[in-house]
C-alpha cells in the first residue's frame, strides 16, 4: 500500500502517532516528514471524496442550485511552534482553515481574503434559505459576494479549551483585519 511505497513501515507509524500523543519532540525533521505526508495522503483522499460528491451533484443536475459550503473544524501542528496536534494553541497553523463556498447560481470563482469566522456559517445558510435569523451569532457571509466587502475588518474569536490532571486550559485570540 502507499505507507510500504511512499512512507514510514506501519511499526514505525505506531512509534511517531505514540511520540505525538505523548507530546514528545520528534527525534529529527525525517519523523516531521513522515508525519505530514501521512496527513497529506489523508487531505488527498478527501480532496478525492469531495469530488465524487460534486460529480455526482452534477450528473443529478442538483450542483448549480445548490448552496455548497466546505470547510474543517481546525488546523494540525507539526511541531512548528513545539507543539503538536491541535488542541493546545491558536497559532496560525490550527486557526487558518479553508473555507470554500459556491453559491446558488454561481458561475465565476472569486478569492476573498477577509477573515471569517464558523459562527458566519449557520446565518449565511439560513439567509440563502430565506430565512430569518434573529438569534444566530455571526454574521451572513451574503456580503463577501460582492468585490467591495473585500478586506472587511470583522472581529474573528478563537478558542481552545483542554484538560490536563492538573487543572483546565483555555486560550482565547482576538483577531480583527
């Protein structure tokens, strides 16, 4: 299979997953390596998975109507700031996640690089619905179809909470612009 051809023998996999849930340091950038392209590999078969929804959206003629969001709940640290996994820092690499949205009707791509939050995600969803939103948190995500709300200065919250036997954690950031 793709480990055997193209990374670590399934042993050594086992060692690496043990060294980063017990927080360890990896043991050279060859372990941070293997790591990444274990997730890559995982990332490509979704990306995979992802396409065979669309295509199937398409054959059913239910793609163009269709409001399509596509997104993740965090990122995943490979020890760049000496941590790994995603659970005990907001660094950019756990924070920064992708966010594609095709709308109804939608016939050209646009980038947008304003900052945007997952609570944006329900009122956007009710709004295309046509459906009114007095109790949603975030705001509709409508606006950024147009060039102008390019670079808008919205507040983004993020936060992390864990447990440790010793007590629990919480970090929060702010990040506006």
């Amino acid at each position: 299979g793709f480990i055997d051809r193209f990374g670590p023998k399934p042993q050594d996999v086992e060692l690496l997953l043990d060294r980063v849930i017990k927080r360890q340091p990896p043991s050279g950038p060859e372990e941070i390596e293997a790591l990444v392209n274990l997730y890559d590999g995982e990332v490509a078969y979704v990306d995979e998975q992802i396409g065979r929804f669309l295509n199937e959206l398409q054959r059913r003629s239910l793609f163009d109507p269709s409001l399509i969001m596509i997104t993740a709940d965090h990122g995943e640290a490979f020890f760049e700031h000496g941590y790994w996994q995603h659970s005990d820092t907001l660094y950019e690499e756990m924070i920064r996640v992708p966010l594609a949205v095709k709308w109804p009707a939608q016939t050209a791509l646009q980038r947008v690089s304003a900052h945007a939050s997952q609570l944006d995600l329900f009122p956007t969803i009710l709004e295309a619905a046509g459906i009114p939103s007095p109790f949603a948190q975030g705001r509709s995500l409508t606006t950024y179809r147009k060039a102008e709300a390019e670079g808008s200065a919205a507040r983004v919250v993020s936060e992390t909470i864990w447990r440790s036997p010793e007590r629990n954690h919480m970090k929060v950031a702010v990040r506006r612009g």
